[in-house]
C-alpha cells in the first residue's frame, strides 16, 4: 500500500483518494471445471494487484504500469483495444462492460503495482479486472452484486480479451474472505466459505518459471473439446438439452469409452472426476483432514498430466519433486496449466524448509529459477480510502 502511494506520487503527483487492493488466487482443486459448469475450490492469496487511484473531472483515464514500466489512455467515450499497450484492455473492457450497463463512468490517475507474478497462473489478470471494477465502483458509488461482477470480469475474458475461460477467478478475487477458501458451484452460483484450518498443515505456492498465456496457449482448444464431448455425449444419450459434461455422469462416460472419439473421452473423464474430487476435497478440509485432500491433490494432477495434457516437464518435476520431500501430503499444478504454479499441501511446522529444499531440488532437475509463495486465504478485493 505504501509503494503504491509513492509511487502514484512519482508519476501523478499528490496523493491518490483511494488505493484498490485485489488480491490473486491459488485454486486448490477443481482445474479446467469451471467452464464445463462443475465445481472448483480456490482462495485468495497475499499477493495482489494494488490501483492507487485519483478522480479526474474528464473521461480520461491516465494509466500507468509501474512494475512493467509502461503508460498509456483510456478514453472512456471510445472503449476500444490498445494494440500497443494490451495491458489496458483488462480496464478498458470493464469499462466498456460497465458503460453498457449504463453506470456512470469517472475519469481518473491510476497507477498499477502488484506483488503477483504475471501469467503464472495466479489470476493477474482477473485480479485487475475486479480491481478495475472496483476502483469505477468506488468513483461511481454503485456497486454491483458479487456474481453480477464475476459474470461482468467473464464477459471481459470471453469477449473482449479472447480467452474462453469460466467464472472462478473473478468470483473468488471479489468474494472472498480471510481464512477461507471459497467451494463454487459454477452452475448454479451457489457457493460456500469454508474454513482452512489445519492444525498441522498449509498451502505452499510455488512458481515454475515458465510463464504462459492463455489465449495463445491450448486452453481455448480444451475448452472446444470438451464442447465436442458435450455435444457428443448429448446425442448418444438422447439428452439434446444438455449443454455441459456438467450433466453427464462417469458411468454414462464411461459406456461411451469404446465408441467416443480420443481425446474427447479423456477430456471428459477429467472433468467428471474432478468434479467428484473437489466435492471429496471440500469435505476433507471441512474436517481437517490434510492426508485425505493431499491424496485428492495428487490424483488431480495426474488427471491432468495423463487424461487432460495440460502440465508439462516443469510442473510434473515440481510436483514429483515436493511429493518426494518429507512433510508433503500431496502436490498439483493450479491454474490453466502450460507453465505457471502449482500447490502443495505441506506440515506447516516446516513449510519454509520445505519450500526452500523444493526451489533447490527443482533447480538443480530442470535449471529453472522457482519462486515460492507461502500465504493464508487473504480477503477479497476492497478499497482503502488514503
């Protein structure tokens, strides 16, 4: 919060009115669900995106990006693409979103920095998305109901950015709360906090040091696919209402098994046992029990190596490399996958030491520079007057 007020100093002089903190987001179990309209259980991290924030009396908003050394305009009468500075679009398409939606629009001085590391699979971007829209909330004084704002960040990455993703990440940035994780059902919106309080264990985040994009990556071909297991399951089976693998069962994937195209079966099979992995895993962290969501964790990155092909050398040697050392009750890549992080569930008495032995073994394996994060589920988005 401080470098933020500084550092808006520097470029915009004064003070700023308000700094928007939005945090980012590990998912703990659920991947490659959300679109597919099943259930995901991430929380909100200690690293976030911060906005410092100063009303301007015009339709300009003045931007800069501090960790990336970069500046541009947003004119708010004229939302469109910044082909030169594509970091803008996060704002710009929630503030086309909001202008459609006829809520009033301020100019203002912002400046970006931010503790998460960018496309490691942490949610930067719908971390500044929900920052974006608070910091318009906050000018405009409206606010809007949590899944209205989740669908608004969706409609941003679907339709203005490219990226066929689902709902979580806005949803869990903007609804979280401190010490809990967040259990979503992506259909019907329903979701539960959930208390993270293992006597003897926490999260470790660790960062691969490959980055990845998502629209230039094979997630829009993952969602595509499971489009097509849909659609395929949906005609076998006579069920042409269906529109998700949401509404299928593995017993009625698994009569298809012989006759249902490859890869779509095993796009499929993920999905559908993932779904009944994070309902296990949500019940094991409702009763504290570290060894059982750490076998959950484990069967889902290997759900995702071998039926879904989106880990990759860098993530498969982490995991295999903290599931090796001693006090890790299971290991798997969170996020897209293709790069970016994973997360492990470790005792907590040596949580340091286990990152530590981790970015070193995973070093001297692979070459890479890991980075860990060790945090507590944080709270979600929220504006601090200065």
């Amino acid at each position: 919060m401080e470098n933020a007020r500084a550092l808006y100093h520097q470029h915009h002089g004064g003070a700023p009115e308000f700094i928007v903190r939005a945090p980012g987001r590990v998912n703990i179990i659920g991947e490659h669900t959300d679109y597919n309209q099943g259930f995901v259980l991430p929380m909100a991290i200690s690293a976030a995106t911060y906005l410092a924030v100063g009303p301007r009396s015009d339709e300009r908003i003045d931007a800069v990006a501090a960790d990336l050394g970069r500046q541009g305009v947003i004119t708010l009468n004229d939302c469109d693409w910044d082909l030169s500075e594509p970091w803008l679009d996060y704002i710009t398409g929630v503030a086309k979103e909001l202008s459609a939606m006829n809520y009033p629009l301020s100019g203002a001085n912002i400046v970006i920095t931010s503790t998460l590391p960018i496309a490691a699979g942490l949610s930067s971007s719908a971390s500044l998305e929900m920052a974006a829209l608070k910091m318009f909330e906050a000018m405009g004084d409206f606010r809007l109901e949590d899944d209205e704002a989740a669908h608004l960040g969706q409609r941003v990455e679907n339709d203005f950015i490219g990226v066929n993703s689902g709902i979580m990440d806005q949803f869990v940035i903007r609804a979280a709360r401190e010490g809990h994780a967040l259990f979503l059902d992506c259909r019907g919106l329903e979701i539960e906090h959930v208390p993270v309080a293992f006597q003897d264990a926490m999260f470790v985040v660790t960062h691969t040091g490959v980055e990845r994009g998502l629209a230039d990556s094979g997630y829009n071909e993952r969602v595509a696919e499971c489009r097509e297991a849909s659609e395929y399951l949906a005609r076998v089976l006579e069920r042409e209402s269906a529109t998700s693998l949401r509404e299928f069962t593995v017993a009625e994937l698994e009569a298809q098994r012989e006759t249902m195209p490859d890869p779509l079966y095993r796009r499929a099979r993920h999905v559908l046992t993932e779904n009944a992995r994070t309902i296990e895993a949500c019940n094991a962290m409702k009763n504290g029990d570290a060894e059982t969501l750490g076998e959950l964790m484990n069967a889902s990155h290997a759900s995702l190596r071998d039926d879904y092909e989106v880990t990759g050398p860098a993530l498969d040697a982490m995991t295999d490399i903290a599931r090796e050392l001693p006090g890790c009750y299971g290991s798997r890549m969170t996020g897209a996958g293709f790069g970016g992080c994973a997360v492990s569930l470790a005792a907590k008495d040596g949580a340091q030491e286990f990152a530590e032995s981790l970015m070193k073994a995973y070093k001297e394996r692979t070459g890479n520079e890991g980075v860990t994060l060790l945090s507590e589920p944080a709270a979600g988005v929220s504006a601090v007057p200065c």
